[in-house]
C-alpha cells in the first residue's frame, strides 16, 4: 500500500505542476502561426505529453523507491524539470515568446538529460523511462525553433 500511494503522490505532483502550465494556452495566437508541414495536431500532442508526464512521475517515484543517497540529488534535477516545464508554458503560450521559450527548453533538454544520468546511477530501470521523454523534448525542441523561425525568429524576436 505504501508503494501505491507514493506514486499516487508522484503523479498528483507531475498533475499538479500541469495543470498550472496549462493555464497558459496559445489562445488566438497560436493557431494563427505558420507551422510547418509536420507540426502534429492537437490531438496527437496532448495524449504523447500526457505518457510522458507519467514516464516523469513513474521514473522518479522509482527513485524514490530505491532510497539511495544520490536519490535527493537525483529528485532536486527532476523537480527543476518541472519548474522548466512549467515556465516554458508560461514564456511560450503565455507570452507568446517562442524564442526565449526555445533558451527553455534548451535548459529543460540539458537538465532531462542530467536526471537521466542521475538516475541512471540509482536504478536502471527508471533512467530508461525517462530516454521516451528526452526524444519527445528533443522533437519538441526542433518544432519551437522551427516555429520561432518561420514566424520571424531572431535577435529582434527577443525585445
């Protein structure tokens, strides 16, 4: 029982930390950005983020789990991922801002990658769960700037 309600508590966190980023939505702007051929529908992206936000939460209640010194640590990088995810929300579908969201998720790909090789270091299992997740911010990565650049980007985008 305890198990289960330590990941409840994971996920209800990873929820939690979504709900607040999705208060931030792209409105009237977005749907009139130029996207490129391959930008996915609405109805793709929402299920892929929403298996990634429970990669995030499994991942690092495995952690958890293992009680392993390096865990603390290990959980601080995943915790600074959600307040990444939270602020890219903010400067991308908040402030219409998609070049410095790009400098984001830039540092929200690094610190990914960091919690995977922290968690590597702890247990396996749950560093392999968050591999789906670095990929999808890699893609994600790439569609912002493509985005960003195909709706003016550049250094006059960003004042």
């Amino acid at each position: 029982m305890h198990k289960l309600l330590s990941l409840g508590l994971f996920l209800l966190l990873v929820v939690i930390v979504v709900i607040i980023g999705g208060q931030f939505t792209g409105g009237d702007w977005y749907p009139t950005m130029q996207q490129p051929a391959w930008n996915p529908p609405a109805m793709l992206m929402a299920p892929v983020w929403a298996v990634m936000y429970v990669l995030m939460a499994v991942s690092a209640w495995m952690v958890w789990e293992a009680r392993r010194s390096l865990a603390t640590a290990a959980l601080g990088w995943w915790g600074l991922q959600l307040l990444l995810l939270v602020c890219w929300s903010w400067m991308y579908f908040g402030l219409h801002r998609p070049g410095w969201a790009l400098g984001i998720m830039s540092l929200w790909l690094l610190v990914a990658v960091i919690v995977f090789l922290s968690f590597r270091a702890i247990r396996t299992e749950a560093a392999n769960l968050t591999l789906p997740v670095i990929a999808w911010l890699l893609f994600t990565w790439v569609l912002n700037m493509v985005q960003w650049h195909m709706n003016g980007g550049g250094l006059r985008s960003f004042f």
